[in-house]
C-alpha cells in the first residue's frame, strides 16, 4: 500500500493512492530547486510580486475546487474549506503587496564614520514539511515569503494530501513560475532526513507534531541547518470575571470545535473564574450540544470527522483514561457509531495532573473546563503546561486582560476572541510548541542571508 493515499474520514474509503518518489525522483527535484534558485534570487522584485499575486487569483478562481479536495482528505466542513482559501489567497497578496518594502536595505548608524546597509538575499533551497489539518494554508505561509525573499521551495505534504498538494503545484505552474522555483514531492520519511542533510538545502520549516519536530531538528542540528518549528499547543481560554459570559461561551465552542479541534491553537483548555463558572458552562454546554455534526460536503455541517482512524484511536485512549480516573462527562464523550472516524463534542470537567488530557494535547472535538477562584490560579494553571502556542482571554475590562496577557508564557494572545490568523499577523510559540515566526514581516526574516555591506569613511 501506498503511503500517500486518499482516505475519506468521513466513509473510511480509500479514493486514490499516490506513488511514493524513487530515490532518483528525490534527487531531481533536489536539482531542479537548486538550478533554479540563483536566476529567481536575481530575479527583479516585480516578477516576483507578478508571480504571488497570481497565485493568489488562481486560489480564488478555483476556490470551490480546492475546498472540496481537503473536505475530501481530511474531512474539513465545506464553509470552513472555503474559509481556508480565502486565507490562502490572502497571504499571497499580503506578501506580493508588502514583500518588497520588507526587503529594502536597512541603512545602519557607524560610530566610526562611513557606511553600513544590511541587505536582504534568499539562502537557496528551502525544504517544507507541512500537516494535514489546514492543507493549504500552512503551505502559504512558509512558501509565499520564501518565494518573495527569492528563496525556491521543496515541499513534501502529508501522505493524507496528495490530491492538495499536486493542485498547489499545479497553481505555480499556472502561474508562471519558474520551473524548479516550486517543487513537490511524495517522500518517506527517512527520504525526507536525506533531503534535511542534503548541502542544496539550506533551512527546513516543519509544522507537525512535537515528535516530528524533534527529530527534524536533530537532523537539521548535526547539518547546520536553520530550521523554523510550529509544533504542538494546549492553549488556554481565560474567562476572568469581567467577561461578558455569553460572548465567551461562543468564542469557546468556535475556538474548540472548528475544525473538528484539529488545530495546533485551537481552545483546548477552558479556565473560567468560579464567579462567572456555572453560568459560563450553562451557555457553553448548550453551544456545544447545538453544533451541527455531519456530511461535511454540506454547507450547513459545523463538525465532520477526525482526520484519520488513528487519530479517533488516541482521542478515544484520552478520554476513556480521563473518565476511568475521575473526570466528569458534561457531553459526548465517546465515539459516533457509524462508518468513519466520528467523534462527539465533548466537554470534560474534574480533569487532573494525573490524566493524560491534562497534559496531553487533545487533538479532537473536546474540551476540558477548568475552575479558578482567582486570576493568579488561571494564569498559574495556563502556563502550567510544556506547550507555548496561544492563548484567549475573556474580559470586558482592558486594562486587567492585558495585565493577564503579560503574564502568559505563549508567543500570541488574542483578547475577546478565538485565537485565530491573519497574513499580516506573526504566528509561532515558545517553550516545546516550536522556534521561529511565520506570517507577517517576521516570516519574511527567517531564511533570508541579512548581508552587512559596510563602507570605510
């Protein structure tokens, strides 16, 4: 069997499996991405913004085709499959708009007199290993400012996304770009330490899990090679006194439950002030409880499947250790009984240390409630935790929101909303959710030679 294949979570039905590369395959793409990286980092910034501004065209002209591939792989509801394009082109225009003033020569102040100008080039090959749950959007991220800072891109996708990951080479091509500057390929994993050590590579971008993220870096380590690591999250949704509960309730269900909880910054860990608790839960159970779980080729479904049998399988492995040590079932709690990888919305209460899901993220429609008495135990609870991702805060009063936002150990916080993403916005963590920004002018300073170019007076 193929590793790269087509299983749709939502039928168990296998649609189409992909040939893996041969090793001589690997070592083309390897060349065409080298041979092509000196003529597009001389490239004249327009033919750059030309290319990423029609990428960006292309997403939104085939948005309804490309959505219904992911919906197809990996299960995402159809409005949130077309939600994902738009971002997708969003990022593209954000970097053919913005990306040419990010590369401007910074002009230094010398003590000694003269000249001094950092001066931004591409490194060379970049290579990209990119998950499943948002198909196109993490692609976007790491090879649109890569594209602009002149930079060619190695892409291998996850083996749940073939059908993704040949129609996004098929937009560069489409558009215009040069061959060898956009690669795919359908590599194993021990292919994937060959192409990391590889002398034409120069960084690796991974988005996945810890253990992957791990091992990535330990190759990359040993070559000397940049690496940029979003990895995972058990991000907190504080809900302090001064929230308006209602507002918050909602936020909580679109922040845990979209895409069916498979996002790395997704509201994993709700912590409600025990003031506003019992109403919070009250509006948040019954937001729940009203999700639309179903066909995700439907416009009206909220909620489709996992994404795979194993990942249904460890969910289930977390919450039944959760029930058998204590922890109460607010709703669902267990597996849909139909063909597929179903899980119900679930709430969980009296979750602790010794339970994996207090811990372990859980990546999957379930969230655990946690009760405070104080804004000291929330943040002391949120931090709590080896991950570093994001996290929510809920509150009407914007002095104390930002006083709680200092104190968190997470790279982003989003203050009355669910955490989310925009192109104009770094996204990354601290601690074991990764190293490295992606998105904004900072996604654009990773893999980019900052070349001091200094002038005696």
């Amino acid at each position: 069997m193929s590793v790269y294949a087509v299983k749709n979570p939502a039928t168990g039905e296998t649609v189409k499996e992909y040939d893996t590369a041969a090793d001589s395959d690997i070592q083309a793409a390897l060349a065409s991405a080298d041979n092509a990286f000196e003529a597009w980092d001389k490239s004249p910034l327009p033919e750059r913004v030309k290319l990423l501004s029609r990428v960006a065209e292309i997403y939104t002209e085939r948005r309804d085709e490309l959505a219904a591939i992911i919906t197809r792989e990996m299960g995402k509801p159809a409005a949130q499959a077309g939600m994902e394009i738009d971002i997708v082109a969003s990022i593209y225009k954000y970097y053919a708009d913005n990306g040419p003033g990010f590369l401007e020569d910074e002009e230094l102040e010398v003590a000694a007199g003269g000249k001094a100008l950092v001066r931004k080039e591409g490194l060379g090959v970049v290579f990209g290993i990119m998950p499943w749950n948002f198909p196109y959007y993490q692609v976007a991220r790491f090879a649109a400012p890569n594209l602009m800072n002149g930079n060619t891109v190695l892409l291998k996708h996850a083996p749940q996304c073939p059908e993704s990951a040949l129609a996004m080479e098929q937009i560069f091509k489409d558009a215009g770009a040069p061959e060898g500057a956009y690669v795919n390929v359908f590599a194993t994993n021990d292919q994937a330490a060959d192409i990391i050590a590889d002398p034409r590579v120069q960084g690796v971008s991974l988005t996945g899990s810890e253990r992957a993220g791990s091992a990535v870096a330990e190759i990359a380590g040993r070559n000397l090679k940049k690496v940029v690591l979003e990895l995972g999250g058990s991000d907190p949704f504080l809900v302090l006194e001064s929230a308006n509960v209602k507002k918050a309730a909602k936020n909580a269900m679109i922040g845990r439950f979209g895409n069916a909880g498979q996002a790395c910054n997704a509201a994993k860990r709700i912590i409600v002030d025990e003031k506003v608790h019992d109403e919070f839960v009250d509006h948040f159970t019954s937001a729940v409880t009203g999700i639309k779980v179903g066909d995700p080729s439907e416009a009206d479904t909220f909620m489709g499947p996992l994404s795979s049998e194993g990942a249904l399988e460890t969910l289930i492995g977390q919450v039944e250790d959760a029930i058998a040590k204590g922890a109460t079932v607010l709703t669902g709690g267990s597996r849909i009984d139909q063909p597929g990888w179903w899980f119900q919305p679930t709430i969980l209460t009296g979750v602790t240390e010794d339970m994996r899901a207090f811990s372990e993220e859980l990546f999957g429609p379930v969230a655990v409630v946690y009760k405070v008495s104080s804004e000291d135990e929330a943040v002391a609870l949120a931090n709590n935790t080896v991950y570093g991702l994001g996290a929510s805060i809920q509150s009407d009063d914007a002095e104390r929101a930002q006083a709680v936002a200092d104190l968190l150990q997470t790279g982003m916080v989003y203050i009355n909303e669910a955490e989310g993403t925009a192109a104009e916005l770094p996204f990354g963590g601290v601690k074991r959710s990764g190293v490295g920004r992606e998105l904004g002018k900072y996604g654009m300073d990773e893999f980019v030679n900052k070349k001091l170019i200094r002038t005696r007076g």
